[in-house]
C-alpha cells in the first residue's frame, strides 16, 4: 500500500435521500485497491446510486467517501481521479472513438493524449477503428471503447455501471472474461454494478449485495455463496432449498441435533446464528443427493425431472409438501423416474443455517421477473 | 422579405387606437410590399392619356340599377364610427336609397395601393371597387394615365357645394373626375416638454434649431415635405422648377447630413410626438386635433410662408360595375348634414360648404378649432403643390427618395 | 411480430406493385412542386427579367438585357447592404448569446416548467411583428424605465462610445435597430436550439464531467458542438430574416441606420423603379445565398471545436 498512495475505496456512513425515498441507507464498506468487486442487486436497490456518489456524479445525503485517505465527499465530479463506464456507454457521437478515448487525457493536459489513447484502443482490440465515428461500431464494439476511454485515464476506480447489460449472452461472456483479464493486467480497482448474479460471481473477487437501499452481505463469491447471512442473499445467489426445522440439542463434535418435519437431522454448529432454535436448514441443490449417501436422510416422491446434458434436475415432494430441488450431476449414477418413491441426502456441514424469522421467499420475486 | 403584419386585423387597430392608425398611415403600406412587388414587376406600363389632357376612362356596363351595391375603399379610421361600431353616415345612405355599402379599409397608402390595382386598370379589368379616395398627387396620376371615369353630376346634385377653393384645381380643372372627400394642412407640431418649451413655428427653426437637434422628422410624402421647404425658400409652389427643387433637396440633405433630423415618417409620427421622442416634426392638421385631445399642450405651427393642403378625393376607376350607385354615394356626403358628422370623428377640413354651420350644431367646440374650420384668411396661404409629369414625377420622386432612405 | 408484418404485406398480387410504388412519392411531391413553381420560381424569373428591363412605369418596361443596371445598384447602394449584412450579424450573435442559456434550461432543467416556457417564448407571434416593434419605441423612450437604467449605470456612455447610441438617447440609434431585430427575431432562434439541446443526452454530459472536463469544457467540447445543428438552424432563421427586414430600422432607427429592405421598399412602391429594385432584390439574395453558403459547410464539416 505504501508504494501506490490511493489506497482502498471507503464509504463510510454513505447515504441518499431523495425527495420523496430513500435510495441508500447509511453503508459502510471498503473495497481493497486492487480488487473487482461486485456491487449486486436487483434493480433499485441502490447500487447504481452508491455508484454514482463514488462518481461524484450525485450528492450523498450523508456520510463520507474515502480514497485511500483522502476524502472525496465533495471532490467535484471532474477532480476525482474516478472513471466509469456507462450503462449507455454515453460516447460522444460527435468524436471519432480515438477522440472519444482521448478524451480525459486531453483534459488533463496530457500531450501524449493521442499516443495513449491509441494504445489504449489497441488493448481493447479496435486500433484500426479509431477514425470511425461511434455509431458505425456494433455494441460491443462501443462497450470496448467505452471501457478504453475510461481505462485509458488510469483511474484509482474504475467503475463499471451494468456494462455488459444491453449485451447479447455469449458476447457476454466473452466480456466477462475480457474484463476479468484487463483488471488483473492494470491492476486498477474495479467496481462493477450488476443484477446479474452469475456475472457477480464470476467476475469478482469480492460482492456486496444490496437490498432496498441497505448492504445484505458483503463477501467472497464463495462465501456468500455458501454461508449466505440472510434469505435475500440465499434465493438471490443461486437456488436454496430453505427446509424449516427446529434445533433440539447439542450432538456433539461440533454438531447439533436438529428436527426437521419430524426427521432427525445433524447441521453444523458453527454456522448456527447465537440464541435461534427456529431455524432454516437450506441445502444447494447440487449438494443434495438421490439415495443415501450423507448422513442426513429424507423421503420424498418425484415430481418432475429434467435433463440438461451435465446433470439431471429432479423437483421432489417431502411428507409434509415442500418441493426441493435436486441436481444430479451425469456422473453415471442411475436415475429416478417421476413419482418414485426415493431417499434424498447430505452430509452435515454443506448446509447454512440461518434464523426462521425472515421472509423465506425474499430475493425470489424479482429474480422471477427478471427471468420472466 | 420579413413577415407581415396583419395591419388590418382588429387587434391592430384596438391597440393602437385612433391616434396612429388614421389617414395617412404611409408605414402600413409597407405591407403590401410583397403582393405590390410582384404584380407591379408582371405587366407593362402604357400611357393612355395624352399629357395633361384626360380622355376619360373605359367603362364597364353599369349593373346599378340591379343591384344594389356599392363598393368603397378608404383609408382607416376615416369616417365616422358610433360606440356600437357602427358607421352612421353609410347606414343613412343605405337606409335612404337601398343601396348596401361595402366599405373596407384598404387604401393604407398610395403607392401601395396604386401597386394593387395598376395591373388591373392596365390590363382594362374591374379592380372590384367602384369608388376610393386618393390623394391629390395619385388622383392626377390616375387621370393621367387614364385609370378613372368622369363623374355624372346628375346623379350628384350636391356636387355643387364643392368649397370654391377646391372646385377648380390644377390636375382636374372643373372637377371632372374627382371630388374632395377630406382635407388638412401639413405644417409643425411641436412638443414644449421636449423642445424646452420652444415654440417651432418656422421650417428654418426645424431645420436649424439645436435644441432639437436629432429629433426632427420629415414626412416621407414628398409633396408635403419638399413643398414646405420650397416655400420656406420663397419659392412658388405651384409654378417651382426643377432647379428648386433641387435647391429645396439640398436644404434637406444638408439637415440630415448635420444630423438634425431623426428620420422621415408616414403618421407612425403621432406616438413619438406624444411622448416626446419628437421633439418636433411636419406633421398634418387631423392627426394633431386628435393628438391635442389627451396632449393639449403640444403645439402646431402653420409656417408663416405658407403651407401645403392636399386632399383625398373620390374617383370611379374605369370598369367599375356601379358607377351610378358611387356617384349617389358621392352625392350623399355631399350633403353638408352628412358631411358635418364625418368631420366630427376624423377632424379633417371638410371639403363641403355649409358644413360649418351644420358642425355648429353638432359640436360648438370643434366647430371654432382652426385646424378643422379655417378662416379666409387661413386658407388664402394655403397651397397646393403643382402637378408634375409623368417624367418630372419618377425624377423628383427618385431623388427625393434616394435621401430618405440613403 | 416483425415476421407477422412482412407476411401480412407480402400477400398481395406482387406483380402490380412496383409500378404502383414507383409514381406515389412523386405524386406526393407534386403540390409541394407546383407551389414552389407558381409561388416561388415564377416570381423569381419575373423579378430577374425584371431587373434586366428598362424604361418607366408610365410607357412601360423593355426587356433589354441592361445587366449594368447590377454595378450601378451595387455601386449606390452597397453601405445599405452592408449595414443590412452587419445589423443582421449582430442580432444573429447577441440572439445566440440571449438564446442558448435559455433554450438550455428550457431543454434540460426546465422539468414541468418546459410547456409553459415554451409557450412564452411562442406568445409575442400572437400579437403583429409591427405592434411589437412600436412597442419597443415606448420601451426604449427617454424617460423609460431602460433608458433610467442605462443612465444610472452609466451603461449609456459605453454605447455612445460604441457609437451605437447618440447624444444618451437609447430610440433611434443603431442600439434601437439591433435590439429590434434581436428581439423579433430571438423565437426563432430559441426554438431550433431548443430542439436541439432537447435530445442532448444528460448522460453525454455526466460522462464528460467524469472525464475530467470542467461545466465549461463539457458545454465547449460535448453540448456546443452537439447543439450545431440547432445553432446552424437558429442562426439563419435569425440572420436571413433579418438582413431583409425594413420594420425594425424604420420604425427604431434614424436617418443613418436605413437597411437595404427600406431601400428596395422605396424604389418599388414610391419611387416605381422596378429594374433596380429589382436588380436590389437579387443583389442580396445572391449575398445571403453565398454567406450561408459558406458558413454552413463550415459549420457542417468542421468541428468547430
């Protein structure tokens, strides 16, 4: 940290208030220099906003921001050394794209603005497009430019505003990837702002989701992944079978016994929130087995099965009428057929724990719309 | 060119009120520029009359006895309205002899109007009016060229009573074709608040006082302007020479040159005047009576010299279908019962004798205004600026111009 | 959806359709064309045939091809045409400056003020050019409320300095003239620009202002240039009017501010000599058709930046 004086990325007591709601509650949060990090969310959440106040390009409420030591809170728009790529893009339609990547060098008086901006064209892989005007590239292409332009400036931030978003699937994919291989050869603190929580995860090395305005969870994909803090995060990353149980006693080396629906289950105690019998035990759906090889059991019935080429998703009906999700990967193991009776399992310690006093459909509605 | 106004619209008229928009509204012709342009460029001119001698012009078949019409351009805010809005004069003609006026304000300007109907005339069309008022100047030109019919006096009686200073005149000698509908003086009207309290009551003061300096204006009706000047220069009016008139243009270019005057105006003079924008300018009878109503200080001079009347006259154009019906249209403003109701609202001089003693009745006060009711004595230096050739007229008129607007 | 489209369009016999297609936008041109015929190019042939005539309007025009009829205009009048020309720029220049802050806010901060400032600007048409112009003879009269203030601020001794006023007295000035034709002229400038600044994306700006560019070098390098088109528009719906109207040096100016609309004026309906009026007449259309000629490939292929 001594040898780059910019330093991490603090938001310390951020918030915004408009006039008539609340787009961010108070947050604190540091970002590592260095790192990609993820702000993920659905939409309205207050990433964008969190974003834009990092940008200077909207006045906190409240609280302040840090680079390094600095103190950014009212450092004006043009005097922070912040970039962004736009959700649009937002390229001068007027400029050819090297004077669109230009751009910020020129303003900061830099005479070797032209040299570097064709560098920076060159990374991205559009040197020979630098005469066009923006509109004669496709939106990839002006994503590239966009990310130059940005780049180009060599930012302490570079912030990242759905830029992948108006994307067809596979160029962004490859995107995702090209990001991902930019940051860690500029080395330049990435924020990226998404609802996509595939491409969180993918990308970053640390997420922050965010939730009406408020900060859920902050963590590595895996963690939150994982051990995810609330249901929000749960249903929003990825699929959760969220099995309501009750825990009923200490079983030892670090288990506790616990009733679910009448089965009696094993969970690991350390994920446990302190002084909650209620409970959620929620399972992935690919850590769930057909047939009994974990240590924890239970019997349901099939009712739907569909077969992806690597792995075969089962929808199976416990006793009691809760439907799980169940992927079996193709590794040669037999399948079942719908409505067979069959043993579902896992081994203790695969599972979260989280407190039964929330929503335990939070995060799911919007993910349907979204995919809807 | 840019767009036009709308001149005739009523909103115009409303907003301005009587005071601008009256008789001579030069600036109003400006509108009619575009129409004017193009027909004025469409058609060769031909000369029908013989130099000064009239022939009278073509005529159509006279429809009056079948129908009842009449149509009639005039200058606005000329004839006399009642508080409904109402023409009383026309309704009593229509009233007595059946005959439905139609009455429109159309005649902003001579040139202009002279730009309108000149093709027509040339080309021997009805121009779609049967009777209008045109100033002096454009009446000897009309009959000239010959674009206007002798007038029947059978059909007007009253004729007669034509005042016997104007019944006889340079450019219609016996009145055949023409009939004065109003006259006025041009002379100076000053305003005290802006002059200091000066009195400007001679051309040489005009021209020369610096306590005025700048904020001078002439009228852009030559004949008015020029006229004044050759006869503040001792000049005869009716009998000048070219060589007079250069001398009165020289009087004038120089005036302008030590920037005495502001600039050369139709009556848009009047609101200036009023508020003092204009200290002091040429400016005519009718529009200062009326100016003198809410600013009875301003003041008006009839220059020792001598001065210029002029007078708008009735003219059938050739082709006009109801030239019978014109003519008792004539006839019944003839009327000096008739005429004093007119001269009431517009306070011009009323061409008509007798009129004086009927304006007693109507309004005492008006009646002893000199500017409406000039004595003998008045009207005896009064006079009329002579009538000019058709090469005489482009000449003075070029020349004239070329300092008004160079 | 878009498939549907096409399938329902292609049914129908395809074979007639091309002729059919072939005559309809040329028959939609047609009235257009022969408005323009009627109104626009016949009077232009009359008025160069015009100009080209000789003779008066009392023994009639002869067409007899006297193109010395153009020097000899040009020669007596070319301070009138240059007074037009530079009367006409600086209206066009000071209404920029007067429009372009408005036409911003109106565009991008206005909110739900934007109708209701857009109808300001369009309400004066409501009422007659000429009435507005008299109106600025009472505004700019001694005693007026503008002249007390650019007496008190001493702004007047700038002007007559500037020579644009005479003797402290704002009405009949070449201050008079160019206020005039600034203000009669300025909806037509506000309104392109208007237009203009109105589909200026705000994200444009956000994003210069993250590139390091200060409010100035966001409206120098991204809002200016993307406003060209409005400017380019507004600035020769101003100048072009402008340098032929006559109302404004007429009714506000003095004996030395006659533009050359005054003279044609003059030489057409009083003086009645059509040739030069007519000769006039093109004189300036060639000017303005040249000048805007110009500017507009410059403002159209450079960048202005």
């Amino acid at each position: 940290m001594a040898e780059n004086p910019s330093g991490d990325l603090r938001l310390v007591q951020l918030s915004k208030q408009f006039a008539d709601f609340t787009a961010c509650h108070p947050l604190d949060l540091t970002i590592p220099q260095g790192s990609f990090f993820a702000l993920l969310g659905p939409s309205g959440c207050g990433k964008t906003t969190t974003l834009r106040m990092i940008a200077g390009l909207e006045e906190p409420t409240g609280g302040s921001i840090f680079i390094g030591d600095t103190d950014i809170t009212h450092t004006k728009a043009y005097r922070r050394n912040v970039n962004t790529v736009f959700q649009s893009y937002a390229l001068f339609p007027h400029m050819t794209i090297i004077e669109n990547v230009a751009f910020g060098l020129k303003r900061r008086g830099d005479k070797e603005a032209m040299k570097k901006a064709q560098e920076a064209l060159d990374l991205v892989e559009l040197g020979h497009r630098a005469k066009q005007k923006p509109n004669q590239l496709s939106g990839g292409m002006q994503q590239r430019v966009a990310l130059a332009r940005a780049l180009v400036n060599r930012p302490d931030v570079l912030l990242l505003d759905e830029p992948l978003g108006a994307l067809d699937l596979k160029l962004r994919r490859q995107m995702q990837i090209e990001l991902k291989r930019i940051q860690l050869d500029v080395g330049i603190t990435f924020v990226h702002v998404t609802h996509d929580q595939e491409e969180a995860m993918t990308m970053a090395d640390e997420v922050a989701v965010m939730n009406a305005g408020r900060l859920e969870q902050v963590g590595t994909p895996t963690e939150l992944y994982d051990h995810p803090a609330s249901t929000f995060v749960a249903n929003f990353l990825g699929q959760s079978n969220l099995l309501t149980s009750r825990i009923v006693g200490d079983a030892g080396e670090g288990l506790l016994d616990v009733d679910c629906h009448g089965y009696p289950i094993r969970i690991a105690a350390a994920h446990v929130p302190a002084g909650v019998r209620d409970v959620f035990v929620g399972v992935r759906p690919e850590k769930l087995r057909i047939g009994h090889t974990g240590a924890n059991q239970l019997t349901g019935t099939i009712t739907d099965d569909s077969f992806t080429g690597v792995s075969t998703h089962y929808l199976v009906q416990l006793p009691w009428g809760f439907e799980v999700t169940v992927v079996q990967p193709n590794d040669g193991s037999p399948r079942a057929k719908v409505g067979e009776k069959v043993d579902i399992s896992w081994d203790p310690g695969s599972e979260f724990v989280l407190d039964a006093r929330q929503d335990e459909d939070a995060g799911l509605l919007d993910e349907e719309i979204r995919h809807g | 060119m840019s767009s036009n106004p709308d001149l005739n619209s009523l909103a115009f008229r409303a907003a301005l009120g009587r005071g601008l928009v009256s008789r001579r509204t030069a600036m109003l012709g400006m509108a009619g520029l575009g129409v004017a342009a193009l027909s004025a460029c469409g058609s060769a001119g031909r000369n029908q009359g013989s130099n000064g001698t009239a022939t009278g012009g073509a005529s159509a078949e006279d429809l009056s006895d079948s129908e009842k019409v009449v149509n009639w351009s005039n200058w606005p805010e000329y004839i006399d309205v009642d508080d409904d809005g109402n023409r009383p004069s026309i309704d009593a003609f229509a009233a007595a002899t059946g005959i439905a006026v139609n009455y429109t304000e159309d005649y902003n300007d001579n040139d202009e109007f002279y730009a309108k109907v000149r093709p027509l005339l040339e080309a021997g069309q009805d121009t779609g009016r049967d009777v209008w008022c045109s100033t002096d100047w454009m009446v000897a030109r009309l009959i000239r060229q010959g674009f206007v019919q002798e007038l029947d006096y059978d059909n007007i009686p009253n004729g007669s009573n034509v005042v016997d200073s104007l019944s006889d005149v340079e450019f219609d000698p016996g009145r055949k074709f023409s009939l004065p509908w109003q006259s006025g003086f041009a002379g100076i009207a000053w305003n005290p608040a802006s002059t200091g309290g000066k009195r400007i009551e001679s051309i040489d003061q005009l021209l020369n006082d610096p306590a005025i300096k700048g904020r001078v204006t002439l009228l852009t009706e030559m004949r008015d302007t020029v006229g004044l000047i050759l006869l503040e220069l001792g000049k005869d009016i009716t009998s000048f020479t070219a060589e007079d008139f250069d001398e009165a243009l020289a009087v004038i270019q120089d005036a302008k040159d030590r920037g005495q005057l502001q600039g050369f105006t139709g009556n848009e003079y009047t609101q200036p005047l009023a508020s003092g924008d204009i200290a002091a300018c040429i400016a005519w009878t009718g529009d200062v009576v009326q100016l003198q109503f809410d600013n009875p200080d301003l003041g008006y001079a009839l220059p020792p010299k001598g001065f210029t009347i002029w007078s708008d006259n009735f003219v059938i154009p050739n082709m006009a279908k109801h030239k019978k019906n014109a003519e008792l249209l004539i006839n019944h403003y003839y009327d000096p019962e008739v005429m004093a109701e007119v001269a009431a609202w517009v306070n011009y001089i009323p061409p008509v004798q007798g009129t004086t003693e009927a304006l007693v009745a109507l309004d005492p006060e008006l009646a002893e205004n000199e500017l409406i009711v000039p004595t003998d004595e008045v009207l005896s230096r009064a006079q009329v600026f002579r009538g000019l050739t058709d090469a005489e007229e482009s000449d003075f008129t070029a020349r004239f111009q070329s300092i008004v607007v160079g | 959806m878009a498939n549907m489209a096409v399938a329902v369009g292609g049914t129908p016999a395809p074979a007639a359709r091309p002729t059919r297609r072939n005559w309809v936008p040329y028959a939609l041109l047609l009235p257009g064309l022969l408005w323009l015929a009627v109104f626009y190019a016949a009077p232009m042939f009359t008025l160069g045939s015009q100009s080209l005539q000789e003779g008066n309007v009392y023994d009639g025009y002869v067409l007899t091809g006297n193109v010395g009829i153009y020097p000899e205009a040009l020669s007596e009048y070319w301070p009138h045409l240059l007074r037009s020309l530079g009367y006409a720029a600086s209206a066009t220049i000071a209404g920029l400056v007067l429009a372009y802050p408005l036409a911003y806010y109106m565009a991008q901060k206005a909110g739900r003020w934007k109708n209701i400032m857009l109808i300001l600007v369009i309400a004066p048409f409501f009422t007659s050019f000429l009435i507005r112009t008299l109106a600025w003879r009472i505004i700019l009269s001694d005693g007026g409320v503008v002249s007390d203030i650019v007496h008190t601020t001493g702004l007047i001794n700038l002007l007559d300095i500037m020579g644009l006023t005479q003797g402290g007295t704002l009405l009949n000035s070449k201050f008079a003239v160019m206020a005039g034709l600034t203000y009669n002229f300025l909806p037509f400038m506000i309104l392109p620009l208007y237009a203009a600044l109105e589909r200026l994306d705000p994200r444009l700006m956000e994003a210069a202002r993250d590139l390091y560019a200060s409010g100035w070098e966001t409206f120098r390098h991204v809002i200016f240039p993307l406003s060209l088109p409005g400017v380019v528009a507004g600035t020769l719906l101003t100048f072009i009017p402008a340098t032929g109207d006559y109302i404004n040096s007429r009714l506000l100016g003095n004996t030395q501010t006659v533009m050359i609309g005054q003279v044609i004026d003059s030489l057409f309906l009083r003086v009645l000599d059509f040739p030069k009026a007519a000769a006039l007449s093109f004189i300036l259309l060639v000017m303005i058709v040249t000048l805007v000629g110009i500017y507009v490939r410059r403002a159209g292929t450079e960048e202005l930046v």
